[in-house]
C-alpha cells in the first residue's frame, strides 16, 4: 500500500518529505552533500595540478590567480580554501632566515637612522629600495645572495651570488645597480639595509655616497623592518629547485634564472595580480 502511495505521488517533493518526516529545506542540504563529493573531485584535480606544480608552496591567492592565468577558471576563494582543508593541501610555510653576518663593525663604521620606517606602500618605481644577503646551502657548505629590491614593483633590481660572504658581496652588488639600463639616476634613491657590517663598511657607504643615495637602516634587531627582503628571500628558497645542480656556476644560472621569473612571470597578488615587471610598468604609465 505505502508503495503504492509513492508511486502515484512521483515526484512531489513535500509529500515525500512529509512521508519520511524530513524538511524540505533539510532534504536539499542532504541533496547537496551527495552531489559535492563528485563536484569537488573535479575541482580538487585542477587545483592539485597547480599545487604540485608549485611543490606545495602555493596559497589560495597564487592558486586563484594561476587558474584564472592558465585555465580561465574563476574559482571562489572559499571554495578553494574548502577542497584545500578537506583533501590536506597543506601550504609549505616559508622557514625564517636564521642567517646572522659573521663579521664584527669596527668603530670606523656608522649606522643610519631608520628614514624608510616600514613605509613599504611606495608608489613610485626607482625611489625606494632594500638590500639584504641571504645564505644558500649548497652540498656540504653554503653560498650567499645579496639582491637589491624595489619596494614599489618589488621587483629585484640588482643581485650577486657568492661562495663568501666578505664586503666583495655587497660591493659588487651596488656595481652591479649601477649596470641597471632601467635607473637613469640614482640622486635622491632611498636604499635601505639592515646594521649589518656590509652596510656600515666605509667603503660600502663612500660607494653609495658617491652614487648621491640616501642610506636608511632598520632598528637593531627588528627584522620587520626590512621585510620586503625577507618576504622575496624566503619565497627564493621554497621555489628554486637547486638540487640538481653540481657545481656553483650551475647555481649561479639557475638564480638567475629564477629572478628572470621572478620579476616577469610570477604574478602577486597584491600587485593587482600583476608581476613585478608589469606593476612597474603599471606605475609609471600612472605618473604620465
């Protein structure tokens, strides 16, 4: 008889809820978690490809930008976030940069005062940068990478890979700044540093004079306050892949090559999901 009841009410939906004593609301919630399973394994594999491929280093910002870059898929920053938690992409946090300089300040070196003061929302390419070195291990010892970046575009500017880490390191990346075809002048330029011995050096300061710069340092002890540099440092180090690399020269083609990538293709997504090259580009056309 109840069979019967059934089959002539079809598909009307209040009456089965009625009969199986369920809401109509709390049947189409159920009806949706049957279905999400199926949904989210097809959404699940697009966003696993980009994972992976970012060796789990990738955020939903970076994997909401690369879908649309790649895919043309806009996908909802929530949806991500779930099918994330629920298949356990867990995102490789960056490791901090334990790096301290071995060599001591004499009293012939001075600091700066802290004139950037973490004012890192610049605007204008080419007036505002940073500088730190980084160490890089490599087999049984570790080399270093000292780099100049722009707060405005964040794009890298200037680097130098090194096996030692004595004042040549630094020295030389300022001469490779001046290399740069994209600065015409460097009178006025903030450049800001940690109170490394590097940047107190005599020499390092009477180069940086010389180039009509203005030198800012953080407070001792206040990484913060350089953070644009930490940010690409630890970003360097989950992203390259070095291991296969033999020889020191091989390591010295791969950064470069990394920070081609970096500046030109790896979009950011508080740079209006720009690349660094392209934001730059994007503030000048601005300032016309």
């Amino acid at each position: 008889m109840k069979f019967g009841i059934i089959r002539e009410i079809g598909n009307n939906v209040d009456t089965l809820c009625g009969i199986a004593g369920v809401s109509r609301s709390g049947y189409y919630k159920w009806l949706k978690r049957v279905d999400a399973p199926e949904k989210d394994h097809k959404d699940y594999l697009l966003i696993k490809e980009v994972f992976d491929r970012g060796r789990g280093t990738y955020g939903w910002r970076t994997l909401q930008m690369k879908l649309k870059a790649e895919r043309g898929i806009v996908m909802n920053h929530k949806k991500i976030i779930r099918i994330k938690n629920k298949y356990r992409l867990i995102t490789t946090i960056r490791r901090r940069n334990p790096y301290k300089y071995a060599l001591r300040k004499t009293q012939d070196h001075r600091t700066f005062r802290n004139t950037l003061n973490r004012q890192f929302n610049q605007k204008n390419p080419y007036r505002t940068l940073c500088t730190d070195i980084t160490y890089v291990p490599f087999h049984s010892k570790m080399v270093y990478l000292s780099a100049v970046k722009d707060i405005a575009s964040r794009e890298i500017v200037a680097w130098h890979l090194s096996n030692n880490i004595t004042m040549d390191i630094a020295l030389r990346t300022i001469e490779n700044l001046k290399r740069n075809r994209n600065i015409p002048c460097f009178k006025g330029i903030l450049i800001h540093s940690d109170q490394g011995s590097h940047y107190t050096n005599p020499e390092y300061v009477r180069r940086v004079r010389k180039l009509n710069m203005v030198q800012s340092m953080s407070r001792k002890g206040k990484c913060v306050d350089n953070a644009p540099m930490e940010s690409f440092f630890g970003h360097f180090k989950d992203d390259i892949d070095y291991k296969d690399c033999k020889t020191f020269e091989e390591l010295k083609i791969v950064t470069g090559k990394y920070i081609e990538y970096y500046n030109n293709e790896r979009q950011q997504w508080n740079l209006k999901k720009m690349t660094p090259v392209e934001y730059r580009n994007h503030l000048l056309l601005g300032r016309q």
